[in-house]
C-alpha cells in the first residue's frame, strides 16, 4: 500500500517550448507505491510533466528530486524509471521475446546477480517468461510485434517496461488506442498489477472514469498547473473550483451568492447547505451533480421546471428540466422518466450542495468542453 | 467502350519497346549469328581478358557501394534528425544530381581531376607537386561514388525519417547510452533502407558505362564499356550474340537482386524506386 | 558549526558534478552540431565543387584548366556559331518535345485505363513499367538497338524518339495514377448519372482532376529525354547525335571550353526543370 515516503518531489517546475508556458510553477510530490494519474485535457502540461520525470524533457527551472537528490541531471538511461509509451513504440525488427528482454540484454551478468553470460541469457529467459505470465502473454515470445493486436502490444511494452524492474513506471495514456471494454478489463489489470509488484505507477490521462478506477491519488491539471490534487472520492465529491468540477464528471455549475454562513442563494431561490466561512453576500460558484437533485411533486419542490428532453442512459435516465424561476437548463439523472412537457418539482439536500469560491486567476475557470470524455 | 481499353496503346508500346527488346537480347543470346542453338556465348567470358573486366567490376562496385553506405548513412542520419532547420533543402540539394546527367557529372569531375586540372594547380600552389590521379582506378571510384552517392542517402534517409522518435525514447527508456541507440535501435531498424541503398547502389555501379573511360583516359574498362566495346568489334561475326550474353546475365544479376531485395524489405519500406 | 562545514563540504562535490554534468550535456549537443554542420559543407563541396568548377571555366579567357585569366563570354558565342552543336540542340530539343507529347498521352490513358481494371491485371501492366526503370540503361539501349538493327530500321532520329517514348512513359503513368487514386470514385459516375457520354465525362471530369500529375509527369518525362545519354547512345548514330552525345564525342579530343559552356547551360536547364518539379512533388518520393 502506499507508503509515506516522498519518492520524486518537484518543485516550482517551469517548462517553456520557445514562448509557450506548458509548466507553471508545478509542485508535487509522489509517494512509493502510489498509483497517482495526473487528468486533464488534452494540452494542460501532463505529458510534459510525464516527460520531465523519464528524463525526455529538461524544465526550463525548478527542482525534480528523487529520493532527495537531483534527478534533472542523471539521463534517461540511468534512471530507474521506465515508461509505457503512448503509442507502445515496439521494436519492430524484434520479436516479442528480444522486445522484452532489450532492457536485461544491456545488463551485466553482476547487474543480475549472476556471474557468467551463460548465467546472464538463462536468468533472462527466466524473467522474461514471468513477465509473459503477469501480462498473459505466454506463448507469444517467437511472434513478431507487428503481428499482434493493439492490446497484445500493450500488455507487451508494459512488459517490457516492468521487466526491468523499475521503482516508477511511467504510463502515457497507454490505454488510448484500446475500445471501451477491452479499456475497462486492462484498467482493472493494470492496477492488479501495480498493488502486485508494489511499485509506483504514474499515469497521464483525460479519462476521467480512467482516473477515478484507478488511482490512489488524482492531480487535474488545466493551463500547465495542477488544479486539485487529492484521493479520487475527494476531488469528486469536493471540487476545489469550477473546472476541476465541470472535468471531473457531469455537474450543474453556477453562479451564486453566499448570504451568510450555511445560506446560499442560486436561480432565485435561497438553499441551505453545510459550508461555512465565505463571509456574506460574497459571489461563489456552486457545483450541484445531476444525480443530487431529486425530483419530486411539482408542488413540493424547492425548484419547478419543465422537463426538455429525456435520455435513456442505460441505468438511468438523463433529463434536461428548465427551471421557472430564471430559465437555467438542469441537468437530471434519474431512475424514473418523467415524459417531456411534464412540470416537476427538484429538491436538493444541503449536504449535496458545492459552494466553490469564484475562480480569480484565468487559467482556473472552465475553458471548454474539449478533452472532456462523456461517461 | 470501356475504360480499361484505353490503356490499349500504354500495353503495346511497353511490349514493343520494352519487353519485345528483351527477347531479342534473350534470343541472341543463346544463339550463333547462323540462328542455331548454342551456350558457347556465355563461355566467352571465361576468358581472361574479359574475366578480368568483370572481376574488376565487382570489385569497385563493392568499394563504391561501401563507401557512398559510409559517407550516406551519417547523412541520412544527420538529415532525418530531429532540430535541423535546413534539413529539406539539403535533401533536395543532396538529391538533386540523382537526376542529372551522368555524363556532364562525369564530365566535371575530370575536369577537377585532369593533370591540368584545378586538383592539381590548388596542389602545385600549395608547393605540394602534381599527382596522377586521371586513369588510376582510384579516379573512376570516385566518379562512381560521386555519381551514385544519392542513391544510398535516398533510401535510408527515407526510412529514418518515418521512425518513431519514441522508439528512440523507449531504447533510452530501458538503459541504451546515445551510442548504443544507435548500434542496437537506429542502425537494425534502418536495415530495409541500407538493402534498399546497397542495391540502388551496387547494380548501376556494376553495369555502368562511359564513368571509367572518361575518367581514365579508356584505360580501364569496366562491365558496361565491355559491352559497348563488344558491340562495336566490327570485325566479330558473334559481336551481338556475346554482346547480348553479357547483358543478359546483367540483367538476370539486376532482377535476382530485386528480388532479394523485395524479400527482405516486403513493404517497399526503404523507398527505394524498385 | 563544524555539522554546517561538514554538510557543506559534502555537498560540494555534487553540486560541482551537476555542473559538469549540465556543462557536458550541453556541450555534447553543441559537438553533435558543429560535426553535422561540417560533414554536410564537405559533402557539398564535393558534390557541386566539380560543376561549379566547370561553369567558372566556361567563362574563363584562356583555354588553361588551372589559370584565371578573366571572364569572357566567347566561349559561348563559339557555341552558339557552330552548326554541329546547333544541330544537336534542335536534335535534343525535337526529340524531347515529341517524345514528351507522345508519351504524356499514352501514358495518361493508360493510367485512366488501368486505373479501370481490376487489381489482378492492373498489378501486371504496372509491372511492365517497372522494367525500364530497373533495366541498367545500357542494357535497355542495347535491347532496342538490336531490335532496330534486326528489323533493319536504320538508327537515327526516330529510333532514338521510339526509346525516349518508352522510357518516358512511367514517369508519367507514376504521377499520373496517384491523383487517379486520390479522386473520389464516384465522380465519373455521379458524371454518367446526370446524362454525360462517357468520353465526356473523361474530359469534363477525370482529365481536370488530374490535371497537376499529367502537368509534373510532362514535365519529368521532358527531363528524362533532356537528360539522358547512355540510351540515346545506343538508338542513334552520329548521323543525327544529340547533345549529350556531342559532349562524349568530345572528351575523346581532350577538353574544350565550349564543351563547359554546353554543360553549363544543360546543367541550368535541368536544374531549373527539376526545380519545378519539385516545387510539384517533392523529388524524394518520386
């Protein structure tokens, strides 16, 4: 399980391609044995950050510390760090068996606690068949890496990636090229086997439901700095501001005003809730999930509206309801369908309310809906 | 009428002036100038004299196709790498004499090698004395090097070009050091393109004809001149049929090596014009 | 006090590695470009010192290879007065510009043609086109001139249009099928569907669409025919030589300036030819 150690901290990292800031002032820190995903769209510094840590990047200023000492300096080579490559980036003028062992190959027989080369090839094979097995790919060792479907290549570069035994793997949206299910049952394996191996994985992605499957710890990421950072059921249920609650999953976002302690008002209407501390009359944000708003007779409702359009989602219904008071469009997901036309009421308990300071720097509000995955 | 007809006239004229031509070769070949059957054509070239023109082919050829893969893979190489702003005009300035006249190439380069040549006015004013270079084989190997240089960038420049560059990442990724990048990632990986220039190269360097007497005075003949000289033996009754013979097994040589080369690069991933 | 010293000293040793480490980082890559930076002006140097050689000489005074002796343009008016060059250039010119108009024709409708045909067929008549492009020239010229010289068709102008022809053709029909190929297929139909006879609608409709792969095949097959020596050699005679063949004639009889002068302008026109055909296609993928 995760450990307290800090294993690689950054701090104050910048990176700068010519004009353009991709990194701004990155703090960080990652503990052994975390499975931590850095989320954001497409564009938000992730992956430059993925890169500074294999060594690929220099940041342009800032400290990358591994175990207290200066990692920046030590090249890619002699980091024992390994990466799983967007595209897996096989060799593929070897076959899968000398695709896995590259790593060992480069080794001394000391380096693999043996004393002759003849020693050195068996000690290989031995280990390059278990990772066969932990990826369940046994058998495949004579095949060629062009002859394998897209998830064999990436159960066979995360094999060639974990043979060497790294203490941090690096992932790099490796599960982007895959179709849903096969995504789903990898997400699951993926993580059987960083608890398995008990080595720190980190994982860049702009798949919210990835990130929530999967991580100890989530960082979202927006305009090159990190938004939020905390354990998964954290940033879902407590959104720090309007775009990590608008990234991570569906959400009515808006405006309101705080009157006073535990008293908001939105869309005209004033609501109890659980947060304290913003002052009165102060201008915040409010995040409400559409699976929060129950609807209700439309009498006995805190909200009226009419209902707009309804979907049918699988295990539930998505409606979109036009509120009387102000017009706003909600967001509804329910079991039970209400037809189209029909007038309902919405309530909505205080403890399921979100007051979010408004964001002040530009790079924290919502930018666009780009990037953003629909469940 | 339909549309696949109006190939009609690309289909005959390739016959005629493509395959056709072929079969004469092919024909007189295996004949004497009587019309009757024989394989004494080929037995020709047993002959020392001609025996040693060939031999002398192939061994320039293979210098020539050593040298243009040692002076074209770093050239590739620097040229596909990533961060070179004038990359594209080299290529295209690198590629340039591919298509030009083998003969005024040829040309200028005797004229930089002749006795009285630039080679040797830049020597004697640097007090260094005259050398003979025109007529040594060490001339028509640079002439052949000069001419078919681009032939051996083209290929691999192409290959390196298409490669991942996380391939490269991953190989550093798992512990290659820069050089060893290079020997166990770059250099296997390029291998369809380095078949692709060593054949590109090798098979003209073989055959060609007019580099060698111009550039030693006629004194050293290689496969190429030989034919030219065969058929010019007017007094030779069997002129064309030992001629053809010889073109023949050319030929032959040219497409086993195509063939060779299309088996180890299937894709056609070496670009080559084959 | 002495913890602080001794922490410190400890350190040093580091911090003056990362420093080294960062300066022999840098330094490699600065290495790696003046490397590049020189390899490239060698080969260049090699490459284009020769013909640059020769285009100076061509505007040298006196006849001396090694001496400068001021510039002069005689050797080009030389050039332009002697009726032997003058017949090979309009040789050279009549040729090409024939041998480029029948070629271009041929060659687009047999791009159209295959283009038509299923995979099978297609895939052979490709193949022919292949074979003089693979065929060492000398072979190919040889080929051709015994099949001239059996059927007793005296060598000369013809002839040597007749090879041009063929061997132009597949640099027009490969620039020609790649626009073929990117055309939507349901142009021609969507033609015949609204009430176009079919040769019509090859002109209203496939011809302008491919009309920039005829223009570079045209274009390269005049190359081709400008440039070529060794094929031109073997289906003429010196009855009706070309330019190239002039040239070859002449190295025999020791170097002379007008020879440079003929080269330089070759070189140039063919230089600027494949220029434009660059600006077209890019060279390296033809």
């Amino acid at each position: 399980m995760v450990q307290d150690t800090r294993l690689i901290e950054l701090k104050g990292v910048c990176k700068n391609f010519g004009d353009t800031q991709v990194l701004r002032d990155v703090d960080l820190y990652i503990r052994k044995c975390e499975f931590i995903t850095l989320l954001g769209p497409s564009g938000c510094g992730k992956t430059t950050l993925l890169r500074i840590i294999g060594g690929f990047e220099m940041p342009s200023s800032g400290e990358v510390l591994f175990e207290g000492s200066d990692l920046t300096v030590i090249p890619p080579y002699k980091r024992r760090i390994n990466t799983v490559f967007q595209k897996y980036a096989l060799f593929n003028h070897l076959n899968v068996y000398d695709n896995i062992a590259f790593g060992l190959n480069l080794k001394t027989p000391e380096q693999l606690g043996v004393k002759t080369k003849a020693e050195k090839k068996k000690e290989i094979e031995r280990r390059v068949k278990r990772m066969l097995r932990l990826v369940k790919m046994d058998g495949y060792e004579k095949r060629s890496t062009d002859a394998l479907s897209g998830g064999q290549q990436q159960r066979i570069a995360i094999a060639r990636a974990l043979v060497n035994e790294p203490e941090v793997l690096l992932l790099d949206e490796p599960l982007g090229a895959l179709d849903l299910k096969l995504r789903k049952e990898m997400q699951l394996e993926l993580k059987a086997m960083q608890q398995q191996l008990g080595i720190t994985f980190i994982y860049v992605t702009h798949d919210q439901e990835e990130a929530l499957t999967m991580s100890d710890t989530i960082a979202v990421m927006n305009g090159g700095r990190i938004q939020q950072i905390g354990d998964p059921k954290r940033i879902y249920d407590e959104p720090k501001n309007a775009f990590v609650a608008d990234f991570i999953g569906e959400s009515n976002i808006l405006s309101g005003t705080m009157l006073q302690d535990e008293l908001v008002e939105f869309s005209g209407t004033e609501f109890q809730c659980v947060d304290e501390g913003f002052g009165t009359n102060a201008p915040v944000d409010v995040v409400i999930r559409p699976e929060d708003i129950m609807i209700v007779g439309e009498d006995v409702g805190m909200l009226t509206g009419t209902v707009q359009s309804v979907i049918f989602k699988g295990v539930h219904y998505e409606m979109m309801i036009k509120g009387e008071s102000d017009g706003t469009l909600w967001k509804v997901h329910s079991t039970t369908m209400q037809p189209v036309g029909t007038r309902v009421g919405m309530t909505i308990v205080p403890y399921n309310i979100h007051i979010m300071r408004k964001a002040t720097t530009a790079d924290a509000v919502p930018v666009s809906d780009s990037g953003k995955e629909e469940a | 009428m339909k549309r696949s007809w109006y190939a009609s006239p690309y289909a005959l004229w390739m016959l005629l002036f493509a395959v056709v031509p072929l079969l004469f070769v092919c024909w007189y070949a295996f004949t004497t100038p009587d019309g009757a059957f024989t394989l004494a054509n080929f037995q020709e070239f047993t002959k020392p004299r001609y025996m040693g023109v060939i031999l002398r082919s192939l061994k320039l050829a293979l210098y020539c196709t050593a040298l243009c893969l040692l002076i074209g893979y770093p050239t590739a190489y620097f040229l596909a790498g990533r961060g070179f702003n004038h990359a594209q005009s080299l290529v295209v300035l690198i590629l340039l004499p591919m298509w030009m006249n083998l003969l005024l190439r040829t040309y200028a380069m005797m004229t930089l090698l002749d006795d009285n040549g630039v080679l040797n006015a830049a020597l004697t004013a640097l007090g260094l004395g005259k050398v003979r270079v025109i007529g040594t084989e060490g001339a028509v190997l640079m002439g052949l090097v000069y001419n078919y240089l681009p032939f051996m960038v083209l290929p691999i420049y192409t290959v390196l070009k298409k490669m991942d560059y996380s391939v490269i990442e991953a190989a550093e990724d798992l512990g290659c050091n820069p050089l060893r990048v290079i020997t166990r990632v770059v250099i296997p990986m390029s291998v369809p393109g380095i078949v692709s220039g060593v054949t590109m190269v090798f098979m003209p360097a073989v055959t060609s004809f007019a580099i060698s007497t111009l550039l030693s005075n006629g004194k050293i003949r290689l496969a190429g001149d030989l034919i030219d000289y065969i058929f010019n033996q007017s007094s030779n009754p069997n002129r064309w049929n030992i001629g053809s013979s010889f073109s023949l097994i050319m030929l032959v040589l040219i497409l086993l090596s195509i063939g060779f080369l299309r088996k180890v690069d299937p894709d056609n991933e070496g670009g080559g014009m084959w | 006090m002495v913890k602080t010293i001794s922490a410190e000293t400890r350190r040093a040793p580091a911090d003056r590695a990362t420093a080294r480490f960062a300066r022999w980082s840098a330094n490699r890559a600065n290495r790696l470009k003046t490397v590049r930076t020189i390899w490239m002006a060698l080969l260049m140097l090699f490459l284009y010192a020769p013909i640059l050689i020769m285009i100076a000489l061509s505007f040298n005074a006196s006849v001396s290879r090694s001496q400068w002796t001021g510039f002069t343009l005689d050797w080009y008016v030389k050039l332009f007065n002697d009726p032997a060059i003058l017949g090979a250039l309009k040789t050279t010119i009549e040729v090409a510009v024939v041998a480029t108009i029948i070629s271009t024709i041929i060659g687009t409708l047999g791009a159209i043609g295959i283009h038509a045909m299923n995979s099978g067929m297609a895939g052979m008549l490709i193949n022919v086109s292949y074979l003089p492009m693979t065929t060492p020239d000398i072979v190919t010229g040889v080929s051709l001139m015994l099949m001239y010289l059996f059927c007793h068709v005296p060598l000369g102008k013809w002839t040597m249009i007749f090879a041009h022809i063929a061997f132009d053709i597949p640099y027009v029909l490969f620039s020609v099928m790649p626009k073929l190929r990117q055309m939507n297929p349901n142009l021609y139909e969507a033609a015949l569907d609204l009430g176009c006879k079919p040769i019509k609608a090859l002109w209203k409709v496939i011809i302008p669409e491919i009309t920039p792969g005829i223009f570079t095949g045209a274009l390269l097959a005049f190359t081709m025919s400008l440039d070529d020596f060794v094929i031109s050699y073997f289906t003429s005679s010196d009855m009706y030589p070309n330019l190239s063949r002039i040239v070859y004639s002449s190295t025999k009889l020791g170097v002379k300036p007008t020879m440079y002068a003929l080269s330089t302008l070759m070189f140039t026109t063919i230089l600027i030819l494949l220029v434009l055909v660059n600006k077209r296609t890019k060279l390296e993928n033809l």
